[in-house]
C-alpha cells in the first residue's frame, strides 16, 4: 500500500515562501498567477493486513508527526500496490 499525502497550510497562514514564489512569477510577466501555496508531498509504503488499517496509521502519523495541526492541513489517498 503506498499512502500519498499532502499537507499545506491552513487557510489564514501566512506562506512567506509562497508569497516570494507567487511576486516573482509577476515580477517575470506570470500576471495571470493569484496566488501560490507551497507545501509538502509525502510517499509512504506500508505492509497493512487491510485499508482501513492503513488509513487508520497514516492518519495517526500525519496528526502526531507529519503535520503541525494547528497551522497545517492533510490529506491523503492510499494506493494499493503489488
């Protein structure tokens, strides 16, 4: 099972590395960027007897470790493997 996981800011944080990505694609003529937000993508490959199991540990691993749920979100999406 390979878990794919996304964490980002929650809304109302500030990004800085965002913000500097975001000016400097205006300040190269990328006028139509509004916005950017930068954030983390995580693969993790887990040997769980069943799905719901492993969505059960990677939920766990974003909350205790992963993320820093007071300024960041999660999601995630596990793919079956061979």
């Amino acid at each position: 099972m390979l878990a794919q996981i996304h964490v980002t800011f929650k809304e109302g944080v500030l990004d800085p590395q965002g913000k500097t990505v975001h000016h400097a694609l205006n300040d190269l003529g990328y006028d139509e960027v509004l916005d950017v937000n930068i954030g983390k993508y995580l693969e993790i490959k887990l040997d769980s007897a069943s799905e719901e199991e492993a969505e059960i540990r990677v939920r766990e691993m974003c909350e205790r470790l992963l993320a820093n749920t007071v300024i960041e979100s999660f999601r995630f999406s596990l793919v079956p493997t061979e």
